[in-house]
C-alpha cells in the first residue's frame, strides 16, 4: 500500500466507521489498542511521515528566486573572483573547459560547468590578397594579368559564399532544430535533478532536525550525534535544518548547544558550536562587540572583521549596530594610522570592481606605499589609508607584485620591518588575500604558549566547506603540513572531534546511508540496490566510493516512445568485500548491458592495471560463446606510447566497475538508438508498403488485360482439379 493508499484508507475508516463505539471509531485508536512497539511506530510513519517527492515551482515565484539567486551568485562572484585558482587561469590561454573558482555553494554538481568541444572545422583565414591593390599596371599585359588574378580570386570568394550558404541553409533545417531539441531534453533533466535535490535536502533537513533532538533529550547530551550532524553540513544546508528544528521543538540550534553544552572542558566546544550556527552577518556583528566590550580590545579580532570582510559584510554589520555606534566604539579602543584605516574601512567603499587592474596606477601606489613609510623613514599615515582602504583585490595584487619589482622585497615583509603593534596587524590584513590571512591566523593561533582556540573557531566556523578546504590547502603550502594534523597536535576533546568533523565529513549523505544500513537486518545489507540517474555524475561517483557497483541499466521515456526521449538510470548494488569474486559466487556474472548499441561511442578507459587512462572509439562487438567483448581504437584519440592503438575489452565488466566512462550521457547514447531504430522501422515499412504497392500495380495489370484461349483453358483445368480434390 502507498502512503496516499494508507492515509486514504484512514480517512474512508474513519468516515465508514465513525457510529461505532469506543476504539473502533477511530483506525489510529483502534492500531494502538492491537499493535506496539516499533510496528505500531511504523505504521502511522507510513500516515504521517512524508518523504521527498518533487513539487513544480510557481511562475509567480520564478522570478523572485532568480533574482535572489542571480544577487547571491554576483555577491560570490565579487568576493570570491581573486581566489588564487583563478587568477592562475585567467593568466592561461581562453581555451579549453571553463571553471568556477569559489562558486561551490551555488551549484549541486562539481567540476567542470563546461566541456571542451572540439571546433569541428579551422577558423577562416583571409588570403593575403594585398599584391592586388599594390600599384597600378601601365602595360595592356601587366592589366590583363591583374585582371585574371582578381577574377580568379573572385571565384575563390564566390567558392566560399556559396558554402558559407549551403552550410547556412543545413544548419538551419538540421542541425539548429536538433540541437534546440537535445538542449529542451537537457533543459527538463537539469529541472528534474535540481527539483529532486532540493525535496531531498528538504527531507535530509527534517531528519537531522529529529537526529538532533534525539541527542539533545531526556538526560546528557550525546555529543558525538551532536557532531555527527551539524558539523558535517554545508551552512546552507544547516540553515535549513536550524528552521525546522525551531518551528518543530520552539528552540533555535543556538539556543540548544548553548543550554546542552558545558561543563569546564566544553567551552571550546561551546564557543565553535556558537560560530557554526550563528548567521554569519549575526555573528559579524556581535564579535564586533566582543572585541570591544569589556577590559582591553582584542585587536586581531577588530582587524580580521573590520578589514577582510566585504562591503556587503560590513553594511550589513553596522546595520544591526548601528553605524555611530560602532564608530564610537572603535574611536575609543583605538588611535592614529590604526584608527584611520580601521574607519576607512569601515565605511565600505572598497573597489570591488571585476576585471585586470590597472598596471601603471598600480606602479604609482607601490611607489607611494614606499614612500609613505613602508621603505623605512618617516611615515605618511593618511596616503597608506587612501590608498589600501579603496584598493580592489586585484590592485593590491598589482600593487604588491609591482613592489616586489621595484624594491626587491615582498611587501608583506616591508610592513614587518618597517610597522609594528595593531598598526601592523591592519595593514597585513588588507594586504594578505583571505586564504592567505586565515592561514598565517590559525598558525599563530597554534604556535607559543598555549593555544587560541576562539581564533581557531571563528575562522573554521563561519567558513563554508570550500572555503575551509581553500585555507586547508593554503596552510599546507605556507607551512609544510596539513591543517589536519595541527589540530590534531594542538586540541583535544569534542572540539577536536567537531573541528576534524568540520574539516573532512561530508553532508549528509553518508550519515544518512548508514541510518538506513541500521534498520536493514545484518544478514541482507550486503545487499543494498538504489537506481540513479545517469546525468547525475556526483551521486554515482558518490555511492562508488561507499562500495557501490553498477548492476545494470533501464530506460524510461519521456512522452511517447516515438519521441525517443530516453531516461537512463543505473542500477547500483553494494557488494560488501570483493564484488566481482562475491558475484561469481552467487552464480552472477557482469550484466549484459551494451552490445553493438554503443558502437563507434568514445568512452575513456582507466586501466585496473594502472597502465594509464585513455580514450578510445568503439569499433566493433565480439561474441565468442560466454564471451561478450568490445574492440576499441585509439586512433584520433589518444595515444600509448606514443602510438595509436587497439584493444579488445570487457565493457559491461569494465563499467560496472567504474574503469569506463562514457564521454556522452548514457541518455543520449540510448536516446541516438532509439532514433537508429525508429528510422530503421520507418525504412522498412516504407519497403513493406514499397512491395504491396508493386503486387497491387501486378494484380491490377492482371486483371485489366484481355485473357487468352490458353488462360482459359488453365484455369478451367485449376477449376476442374479442384472439383476433383
């Protein structure tokens, strides 16, 4: 029975039944009166409890999500286009697959937002043809020349046109059709894969939201739980789970690790769990003020937030403060040059700015950062501030680079030995790149006496997964090991274990994978088959690294079957230990999922032998008895050796286990057979219809001629044998 069958059935109960006494009135009642324990549970989840199904958005709500989505992505665009990935590309050739630097929270899937597409003819050259204009002839035979030389290039022009024209008219009536078709066919796939996503997360989000209620009730706190959920998802995501959690419990996340978390070992633990869940304009706003309330000021927290964070960041911050006061505040913990930049960046008026700075005018203000103090001698407070307080990422990018040159030194190193104190401190903030400011913070926080553990919790807590894994990688490269082994070496404890959670556990998939092995008795999780679709590379790659196998392939359509609009999805098993031995014993061989239906397909291999990956063109299916094996060519693809080559391989073995990737969805490919099929039914029912015409036009020409005295007499003879019989 399905969960619309079930609460239908509930309804009609209650309705047919409800002049009956006591419990039989009621089909809720009436279970609980008969049944208990986890089956009586089970039961009103399949009524209550709604899984993830996908819902059409309105078109009212269209445009409101676009343009928050379109304002979401530029803001990370701004903040994000100076990423070290991404000025290394933009300094390459514009060629080649395009990527997203810095752009992980936007998109579900990772990678590549475009392929390499090979042009499929050179680009038109123009022939020099400047001999023909050069001077002028003065001899009959000298024009004559000239004249059949521009007719002949005349012709050479006309050549093109009409070929220009021909492939003008072919791509109009072909091949703009055809790909408007597959571009409508991939349009619905991508919809299809965002509206799923986003019901799943949806669903992920009520669950984590009751896995958290389950830690944090009736008497102690389970930690671990605790950690398991929140430190594992992405802040969108956790977000969401926070909203759920408060309409169904009354209490945000916050308010919970604050009330459950504690004891003298768990404030660490207490302040990071603070930072993962507080809003990050929220949080902003209140380390402004505790870096400014109370004895003393926290100086390295007023530089990191005053003068790392965007435009947006800090409008955003003074919003909730209000802009006089926290200009008061910081004109009373602070003085001279550090006061001056730290109000000049507080105003928000950065260039933020795309684009390639300005090379000369970068020149000129490396010239004057000397100048003004950072060279040595007496300083110039008012030029430093003009000039880092506006500056755009890029510029003092250019800025630094062009300093290098001129003098010789790094300019962070010049602001070491020539500043000092908070002064310092500011200036290096502006100066550093965020990855880069984060990692020499957290390496301060670790090294000296003692660790600073809340430095450590801002910076990984209100960071976003791509962005921890970004300052995780510029931390190894700036010091010569992994971010993972420095906490590891310096904290302990439930912090310890929500940092490293924090940095490595993946959302939420894999929680969520062995929640579901749990309830599935032992002797059957070996066992486990899920059907994936096959655009969707991420989850595949996903369930393979959890011990997924590809078990087959099925297609759907779209429509009718004569639109030829196929879906695929892969069967996955999950084989515990190995899968292919633990397969053959149970009698089971690879699945025969492609034949000679993929032939002259280009796949890449990736050699189980470690021979190398290559891609290959499909050229033939080999049937010898049991045997069923794909012969593959190199030849315009790749190269072993230097040398082309060929090979015979098991393609159903080789792709179940992951060592063949189609380098066209498997959708399209079966979607092209379907086509081939459909065309070769057309074909031979037009040569079916082409052969009844002929005997129609025979029969006809039969019966419209006069018959002769031997026809007669045959056929009296046929008639009399007949009689005969």
């Amino acid at each position: 029975m399905t969960k619309a069958e079930a609460q239908a059935t509930e309804v009609h109960y209650n309705e047919f039944y409800k002049e009956e006494d006591g419990n039989f009135a009621d089909l809720r009642k009436l279970l609980a009166s008969e049944l208990g324990g986890s089956f009586l549970e089970s039961m009103f989840g399949l009524i209550d409890i709604a899984g993830p199904k996908g819902h059409s958005v309105h078109e009212e709500n269209y445009p409101l999500e676009a343009q928050r989505m379109a304002k979401f992505f530029s803001e990370q665009v701004v903040e994000k286009y100076s990423d070290p990935t991404a000025q290394q590309l933009g300094k390459g050739p514009l060629e080649g697959p395009l990527m997203l630097c810095g752009m992980e929270d936007i998109f579900i899937c990772g990678g590549y937002a475009d392929y390499e597409m090979p042009a499929s003819r050179p680009v038109f050259v123009h022939p020099d043809r400047a001999h023909l204009l050069e001077g002028q002839p003065t001899e009959v035979e000298e024009a004559e020349k000239l004249l059949k030389d521009v007719q002949v290039e005349t012709k050479v022009v006309d050549g093109f046109r009409e070929s220009a024209e021909r492939d003008y008219a072919a791509c109009r009536d072909t091949v703009v059709p055809e790909r408007s078709q597959r571009l409508k066919y991939l349009d619905h796939f991508l919809d299809q894969m965002l509206k799923d996503n986003g019901c799943m997360m949806e669903f992920c989000a009520s669950r984590d939201a009751d896995f958290v209620h389950e830690a944090v009730e009736g008497w102690g706190t389970d930690e671990d739980k605790l950690i398991r959920v929140l430190c594992a998802l992405p802040k969108k995501q956790l977000q969401r789970v926070d909203q759920i959690y408060e309409e169904r419990y009354e209490k945000s996340l916050r308010q919970v690790t604050d009330s459950e978390l504690g004891g003298m070992f768990e404030g660490d633990f207490k302040y990071f769990m603070k930072c993962v869940l507080t809003k990050n304009v929220e949080l902003d706003a209140e380390l402004l003020k505790e870096s400014m309330v109370g004895w003393g000021t926290n100086d390295g927290l007023l530089c990191e937030l005053l003068c790392t964070r965007s435009n947006g960041e800090l409008k955003a911050a003074k919003a909730i403060l209000g802009e006089e006061s926290l200009k008061d505040m910081v004109e009373g913990d602070t003085s001279g040059g550090y006061q001056a930049l730290l109000i000049a960046c507080m105003r928000a008026q950065r260039d933020e700015s795309l684009g390639k700075a300005d090379e000369a005018a970068a020149e000129l203000q490396a010239t004057q950062l000397h100048d003004a103090g950072f060279g040595g001698g007496d300083q110039d407070p008012q030029v430093i501030v003009d000039i880092l307080s506006q500056a755009s990422v890029a510029r003092v990018e250019a800025i630094k680079s062009s300093y290098e040159t001129q003098y010789g030194t790094p300019m962070a190193e010049a602001i070491k030995e020539s500043m000092g104190g908070d002064w310092e401190k500011a200036l290096l903030a502006r100066c550093y790149d965020k990855n880069t400011y984060y990692a020499t913070t957290l390496e301060g926080a670790f090294k000296g006496w003692g660790t600073d553990e809340r430095a450590i919790s801002r910076i990984l807590g209100r960071s976003s997964k791509p962005e921890i894994k970004r300052i995780a990688n510029r931390y190894q490269q700036l010091y010569g090991r992994t971010l993972k082994d420095a906490i590891e070496s310096e904290v302990s404890g439930n912090f310890k274990k929500a940092l490293l959670c924090m940095l490595f556990a993946e959302s939420p998939g894999k929680f969520l994978l062995d929640s579901m092995l749990e309830d599935i008795l032992i002797k059957a999780q070996d066992d486990v088959n899920l059907s994936v679709l096959d655009l969707n590379e991420a989850a595949t790659r996903w369930y393979r690294s959890q011990g997924f196998v590809i078990s087959g392939i099925s297609k759907d359509f779209l429509g009718t079957r004569e639109d030829a609009n196929v879906i695929v999805y892969q069967a996955m098993q999950r084989l515990q230990g190995k899968p292919r031995e633990k397969a053959a014993l149970k009698g089971k061989g690879p699945p025969n999922m492609f034949r000679a239906d993929v032939l002259q397909e280009d796949i890449r291999i990736v050699y189980p032998d470690g021979s190398g990956t290559f891609d290959v063109k499909i050229v033939d299916f080999i049937e010898k008895g049991k045997d069923r094996l794909h012969a593959v060519d190199s030849a315009g693809l790749s190269l072993w050796d230097g040398e082309t080559f060929t090979d015979q391989i098991d393609l159903n073995d080789f792709f179940r286990a992951g060592h063949v990737h189609f380098l066209r969805h498997l959708s399209l490919v079966m979607r092209d057979a379907e086509l081939n099929k459909k065309l070769a039914r057309q074909e031979k029912a037009q040569l079916r219809q082409h052969e009844l015409e002929e005997i129609a036009a025979q029969a006809h020409a039969r019966r419209s001629r006069p018959e002769s005295l031997e026809d007669l007499d045959k056929r009296r003879r046929s008639k009399v044998a007949r009689l005969v019989d």
